[in-house]
C-alpha cells in the first residue's frame, strides 16, 4: 500500500488545502453545506493531481534514475510496473469525473469548478510534456495552479476569490517554485541535470529572482491589510500579521539560500518547526478576526 501512496504523492495533497480559503476567508467554514462541498472540490483536485504525478513519474523514468531521492520514486524504482500506473491513472480520471457528477446530480452548478480541473489538467499535460522544459515559464505554470486552486474553490461554493486572493497565491507559489528549482540547481552541482529547464537558470538568477519574488510577496501582503476593504472586513488590528509572514519568508529564505533545504517545499512544510508555528500563529490571528470579533 505504501508504494502506491507515493505513486499518488498523497503528501502533496497538502497543496490542495487552497480550495479551502475562499470558505474560510469569508467567515463560512462552520457551513456545514459549504464546507462539505470544499471537502469534494479536494478530492477531486487531489485525485487529478495524483494523475498529473503519475503521468509526469512515467515519462521522467530514466531522469529520476539519476536523481538521489527520486530514484526511489515507485516507478523510478521498479516498484510498480508501467502497466499498473497506467491503470490507476485511469481510475483516477474516472474517480475524479465520478465525484464531478456526483456533485451535478446534487443539482449543483459545476460548469466553472468543472472548467477550472480541465484547465487545471490539460496545463499540466502540456507541462509534462513540453512546458517543464521551458524555464520561467515552467515555474509560472506551478503557481498558476495554486491559483486554480483557490479558484476552485471559489467557485464550488459560489464565494467570489478576491483579486487580492490570485495575486498573493501566485506571488508566494512563486517563491515556492523559484526555491524548488534553486535546489535542483544545487544538486545539480553534484547529480548532474535531471531537468532540461534548469538549463535557463543559474544560481545567482535564482537567488535573485527569490529575493525579489519575496519582497514583493510581504509588500503585497502589506498592502493587502492596508486596504480599505479589508480592514472593513476584518479589523485595522489585521496589519499586525504582517510580522507572521515576515518572519516566515526569511526563515525561508533562511533555509533556502544558507542550508539549501528547499528542493521540495512540501517537505519543509511537513518538517520545519518554526514555519509550522508561524503558519498556526497566522491562521490563529485571522481565526480570531474573522469568526471572534466583536
């Protein structure tokens, strides 16, 4: 069971947690019909990621071979024949388009969360198989999917995604995939290219591309709790969780550009204690502002 589990990647799923954020943002989370209708917009993202991880895993066979950690991947590996991925990567798309129905003949308007997972995959087919090898456009391309996240969403719950809600999710899976690739350059270094676009970067590039992409997430953040709107929405206090995401872009930063730790993002999500803290303090605060206050 457990090499199939990371054929699906089930600890990426944690990326699909953004489908909960337009029910959370806007005070609704406690609905139980919302809520439960987020719960199935996950699954079925998470089912076509695992599709999109499969697909990618077969036709990076030989480059994983070469790589120190994805040369145990269950398909790298051995562990699980071509054939059998194919099969559950088709029963994976049936799944997916079986929890879509499911949720239509609730009497539910599907057509925008249904053209989000369409777009969703068929971006990601062209990634596998030609725009991953396209540097810039490769790590555009990751946050254009968190954003079709929360998009998703969004829309399966009929909560309109603030502008402000796209632009900080692209800035900060930016720096996620920036930092991701600026790990693979370093093991680069050492392994040899696993990947045709790290031809296109170069460490210097990526650090600076990092820095930038970090400032202008926490300014971007910034302004967000200075507006208008939001301190309506929220409170004027709201400004205050600026020090959270301070403090965990330059752990980032931290772990990235001094011990290199960030050639899997998941992992230091999974793993670093002070980010792990920053990111429940920040949720904390914006619990309290939005289901608390007085």
């Amino acid at each position: 069971m457990k090499k199939y589990l990371k054929l699906l990647r089930v600890e990426q799923w944690v990326k699909n947690l953004f489908v909960f954020l337009p029910v959370f943002f806007s005070g609704k989370i406690m609905d139980t019909d919302l809520f439960s209708k987020s719960c199935v917009a996950f699954i079925v993202f998470s089912l076509t990621a695992s599709c999109i991880y499969i697909l990618n895993d077969y036709m990076d066979i030989e480059l994983d071979k070469r790589h120190p950690e994805k040369r145990n991947r269950p398909l790298a590996s051995g562990a699980i024949g071509k054939k059998t991925a194919i099969g559950i990567f088709v029963l994976l798309i049936v799944l997916a388009v079986g929890f879509t129905l499911y949720m239509q003949n609730r009497g539910l308007e599907i057509q925008e969360f249904a053209t989000v997972i369409i777009s969703y995959f068929v971006i990601n087919i062209l990634y596998t198989f030609k725009l991953k090898h396209v540097a810039i456009v490769d790590i555009c391309i990751i946050a254009t999917g968190f954003v079709l996240r929360v998009l998703a969403g969004g829309y399966i719950t009929g909560i309109v995604v603030s502008q402000w809600a796209i632009l900080l999710t692209f800035i900060l899976a930016l720096v996620l995939a920036i930092g991701k690739r600026r790990g693979e350059l370093i093991n680069a270094q050492i392994n040899g290219k696993t990947r045709k676009a790290l031809d296109g970067y170069n460490v210097q590039f990526a650090d600076i591309a990092l820095s930038i992409s970090c400032a202008l997430a926490i300014v971007c953040y910034l302004m967000f709790t200075l507006s208008p709107e939001v301190q309506q929405k929220f409170h004027p206090r709201v400004f205050y969780t600026v020090i959270f995401v301070v403090f965990a872009f330059l752990r980032y930063l931290q772990q990235t550009l001094v011990y290199n730790k960030t050639e899997s993002p998941t992992k230091i999500i999974y793993k670093d204690h002070y980010i792990q803290a920053t990111m429940l303090l920040w949720l904390i605060a914006f619990l309290l502002q939005i289901y608390f206050k007085k």
